[in-house]
C-alpha cells in the first residue's frame, strides 16, 4: 500500500472524528438506538407515545413508525419534540430525513423541508406570524417542487405548475418565476412578489396547493422539520398568534382524508412545554404527541465509544505503536457531570481525545491491508464477471500469456485478462492503479475489439464504512465521469467493507455503487497480543462499560436491541436492514423460526448455526 492510501486513511478518520467532534446533528457513522418509554412509565428515558398505538422501544422504531402512518396510511403526523440543548433534537430531524430520503419511492414522491424558525422571523416586513409562516412554507415548498435539479415524480412536478398557473392566471408570470428555478434567492424573490398581489388566506392556499398535487399524485407527500421554536422567545408579539396558527393547522390538517402530510416542531423543554401549556385547545391536541428527549444515557455514549473504537481497532490493528494507543484509549475517562452532562458534550471531548491518540500513534499502517485488498479484487472480478456476463459469456477463458503487462500500463504491470465472446474482453488490474490521479484499489476494463467499452472501480476499506469513503468515492467517480444505465454496456462501482448501516448502504445504491461486505483481516502478528489485551479492559471506568461481549453472556435474541443483535451476528454476514427485520418479527420460536423469516444464504445459515451450537445465541 502506497503513501497516497495511507494518507487518505489517516485523513479520512481524522475526518469522521472532527464530524463527531462538532456533535451536530445526525451522525450515521456513531447513531445508537436511543430507548424510548411511555411518558407515564416514570423511568429516565426519553418519552413518546406511538401515533399508531404499536409499541416502540426506541426512536428509530418511533420514527419508522410515524413515516408508516403518514406514507403507508395517508395520516396526518404532527409532533413536537422536547428536549435541553446538545441532547440530540436537530439529530431527529436530520435522521427522520435520513430515513425518508433512504428509500427511492419515498424521494420520488415527497417534498421534504427542514428550516429553523428564526430564518422565517429573518424575514423583511410586519406581517403577522401567521403571514410569515405560510408565506416562508409555500416559498419553500414551490422551491422544492420546481427547482430544476429535484428528483421528484414528473406527476408531483407538473401538478404544481398547474396549480400555480391556475392561481396566477397568466402563463408568463409563473415562466418568470420558473426561469429562476436554478437560484433559490431569486426564485423567492419572484414568487414572494406573486404572493404579495394575490388576495387569498395563505393557510387556504398553502392546502389547496398539498391537496391538488395529492388528487394528480396520490403518493405525494410533504415533510416540514422546523428547528428551534426557542426563537420565538425574542418575539413575544408572536407568541399567542403562533399558537393559533399551529392550532388552525392542526385542526384544517385532521379533516383532510388521506393527506401525507407531518410536521415537527423543536424546541427546548422548558420553551416547548410553556408554548404548549399556555393554550389549552393546543394543549388538548398536542400533548400526546411530544416527544421529550433525555440529555443522555450512559448506555448512549457507551454505545458510540464503542462503535469510534471499533472504526480505531480495525483500520489499525497492525500498526506499531497499535498497542500503545489502545491502552491510552481505554485510559480516556469522562464523568457525568464533571466532564459532560449532554450528547453533544460527550461526543465533543471524547472525539477530541480521540483525535490527540490518533495524531500521536497512527503513522505506520497495517501490512493486512494488503491481503484485504486481494481478497477484495477477487470479490470485484467475479461481481464484473456476472454483470457483463452477457457481454463476456457464461465461462470466459483466462489468458495466461498477454503482452499487456510488460508495458506498465497505467504505472504498473500486473493485470489479469478474460477473453470472452463476440470479441470482448476484459482486463484487471492485480494492484493499486493510479487513475486520473486517483489510487484505485480495484480496476478493470471490459474491452470490445481493444476499445475499452466500460469500466469496473472498486475501493477496499477494512473497516466499517464511514461518510467520508461514501464522499470521497463519489468525487472520484463523478471525476472518471463514471456512466451508469447511461450506456450499455454501463460502468460498475463497487465499495468493500467489513460493514454497512442500512442508511449508508441506500446512500450508496443513490451514487449506482453497490456495498460487498468482507469481514475485516487483522494482522497475524498482532493478533495474539491484541486477544490477550482485550480480556484485560476492566480498567476503565464503570460509567463507560461497554455490553458485555457475545462471548462472555449469550444473547437472547427476542430481547436483546439492536445494538446487542448488531454485535452479536457479526461475522455472520447479515446486513442492518436484515438486523432490522430480525428485530420486527421477534419472537422467533427457535431457530428455524428465524430462518423461516429471514431466508439467509447456506454461508450465513451455517455461521448462525455455530453460533447457536456454541451457545452464543439462543431463544426465551
């Protein structure tokens, strides 16, 4: 491995660490499953009531489930979410939109909009907050309905423009506004200037807008995230007219059938509970629907220390110095509420710490990352060998003696050739290929006739994936002008990595890269030294002790979180979004039950066996 890949790792975990070190908003990278209890149950959890009357143990599932009653049932979803600063409310929202946006039918046909009252505020003019509010939600909507680089359905788009031209009644005022559908300002702007000369109550308009698009597009949907309701505090003059227009929103919203329509509302507990309290017909149709956040947990902030260690242990496992750092990791001690008493804190100073072990060990890097790299071109190869199999054949020959390799085409001289059918073949690279000035751990090129047609990337991380390979990997193919479904034969991208969340895994079938898992390799020679530290880690504080390994308590898979089921099955090859099947059909009667559910391949049937027989796993 070159000094360019050694670097690039280095840079992009120091990366993620900065990310977790700002703690704002959403992190895929560290999210754990916060458990949620009823508001009455007493207990110090965060709070919620499910809309559906299902029972939820976490916000994930909460989440899940107000996306199922607005998406799947056409039922207005209306929360607002409490919670002290630095405790993870904009991580909601940021995750709701995550999880809305994760799926291609969902980012097709709904209209999402994140904004924090303050920006609405901002806003030139003395109108009164009702004015402001819609005025800000229609300019925002129209913005995300007919800018010109939205994914939404041609149905959703069109719907729209109608709806606007009827309500303008001239063609040319709303090609004006639409001319500037490339530059939100102007777009704005423009249409601010439309709506200031109509004469129309703008909560009527702002529903007659959602509900024609929804009578041409059924499955249309529109999210509205508004952030910091504390804002409000420097508008006194706002408050009792905000309250009645979320209450007449409310109430117009519950009578509409069949309106995909949620909004979310943040603030901090004491702002949102007063904002509640102070309007009891509010208060009568919102008090269930809160969702009140807890600063943290230590079972949280254990949950994301083990999941940056794990990324540590992983990518550096073979260093040198690899032991070293370890011990000063596991000797990073933060108290409630000396060091931290939030989320936010908790990732902030122990990030940092992070990054001063990392900025002090890790210069040397894992000679196993070579054999990943091995395995991960065998992967590669036999993925491009079946999607170009109908190029290539069924069974193309390997050519053993080529002249290619003794030119050192594209700097280097070890390449693998398949000759196939009707003059194709294909070529890949048996190192790091440099191209268009990036190493490439995987590269191939399917040749017709010796002109290349199409071409195979791969990029090898021997660690669970974080959003930088995510973006890193992106900016290379955008910079190879890598053609997916645009020609025929089309490109193929790949990423290997010991593990994906189900969110990274549909961010990255968004770019056209598909995730191959393969477990982590780690170094021989460090192995036995590394098995015998990991027996001694009782040192650190009681605070920060992690769950207790699968190897020494086994997990009963009809309790045990997500967390616990993710750590449990590891090795087994399983995915988050099968983990999360597993923990929605629970309980399994034994284990042909679960297999019954999940229909794991032979590999994965046999390592969950094991597990079993060992008394890993079992089933109350």
């Amino acid at each position: 491995m070159g000094i360019g890949e050694d670097a690039g790792k280095k840079d992009e975990i120091r990366g993620f660490l900065e990310r977790v070190s700002n703690g704002l908003g959403f992190i895929d990278d560290i999210w754990v499953e916060r458990k949620v209890k009823p508001p009455e149950s007493g207990e110090k959890y965060s709070t919620a009531r499910s809309l559906s009357g299902k029972q939820i143990d976490s916000i994930s599932d909460l989440l899940r489930d107000d996306i199922e009653h607005t998406f799947n049932h056409g039922l207005f979803t209306f929360r607002f979410v409490a919670a002290v600063p630095g405790s993870g409310k904009t991580a909601v929202l940021n995750y709701l939109r995550e999880l809305i946006e994760a799926q291609s039918d969902h980012r097709e046909y709904s209209v999402v909009i994140n904004f924090a009252l303050n920006e609405l505020l901002a806003e030139s003019g003395n109108d009164n907050f009702g004015v402001k509010f819609y005025s800000y939600v229609l300019t925002q909507t129209f913005w995300q309905l007919m800018r010109h680089d939205n994914e939404l359905s041609a149905s959703i788009r069109s719907s729209a423009e109608e709806f606007l031209t009827r309500m303008a009644r001239s063609k040319e005022k709303v090609a004006q506004i639409k001319a500037n559908n490339d530059e939100e300002i102007i777009f704005a702007n423009e249409l601010n200037y439309f709506l200031s000369e109509i004469k129309a109550n703008f909560r009527k308009f702002f529903f007659a807008l959602i509900s024609a698009i929804s009578r041409a597009e059924p499955r249309a949907s529109f999210v509205y995230l508004i952030d910091e309701l504390d804002a409000l505090d420097s508008h006194q003059d706002y408050l009792q007219d905000a309250r009645s227009v979320i209450r007449d929103l409310i109430n117009e919203a519950v009578n509409v059938q069949k309106l995909r329509l949620m909004f979310y509302i943040v603030g901090r507990s004491d702002d949102v509970q007063a904002f509640i309290t102070a309007d009891n017909a509010l208060h009568s149709r919102v008090a269930d629907s809160v969702i009140s956040l807890v600063a943290c947990r230590l079972e949280e902030c254990d949950g994301i220390r083990a999941k940056i260690e794990d990324r540590i242990k992983e990518a550096y496992s073979g260093c040198k110095d690899f032991n070293k750092a370890w011990q000063d990791l596991k000797n990073i001690k933060l108290e409630v509420p000396h060091d931290f008493n939030t989320l936010r804190e908790f990732c902030r100073k122990y990030a940092q710490r992070v990054i001063t072990v990392h900025e002090s060990y890790f210069k040397y890097f894992d000679k196993s990352f070579n054999k990943y790299e091995g395995i991960t071109r065998q992967k590669v190869e036999s993925e491009a060998l079946k999607e170009w199999a109908s190029f290539l054949g069924a069974s193309p020959v390997e050519e053993k003696n080529f002249d290619e390799k003794k030119s050192g085409y594209l700097g280097h001289n070890k390449w693998k050739k398949y000759r196939g059918k009707g003059g194709y073949t294909l070529l890949l690279a048996q190192t790091t290929t440099s191209y268009l000035n990036h190493n490439l751990d995987c590269y191939g090129e399917l040749r017709h006739s010796n002109s290349v047609v199409a071409h195979v990337y791969g990029e090898a991380k021997n660690y669970s994936l974080i959003q930088e390979h995510i973006d890193t990997f992106g900016e290379w193919l955008r910079d190879f002008d890598y053609r997916f479904h645009t020609q025929s034969p089309c490109d193929l991208a790949y990423i290997v990595a010991s593990s994906c969340s189900f969110l990274q895994e549909q961010k990255l079938a968004k770019k056209n890269i598909k995730f191959i898992q393969v477990e982590k390799i780690l170094d021989e020679e460090n192995g036995a030294e590394f098995a015998l530290q990991k027996t001694e880690e009782k040192n650190f504080p009681s605070s920060f002790t992690v769950n207790v390994s699968t190897a020494d308590k086994a997990v009963d898979i009809n309790t045990a979180d997500k967390a616990l089921l993710i750590k449990v099955f590891k090795g087994t090859r399983i995915r988050e979004s099968t983990i999360n099947k597993i923990y929605e059909s629970r309980k399994f009667k034994d284990l042909d039950d679960l297999f019954a559910k999940i229909s794991p391949a032979d590999s994965t049937r046999q390592k969950i066996q094991e597990k079993f027989d060992d008394g890993i796993i079992y089933f109350s």
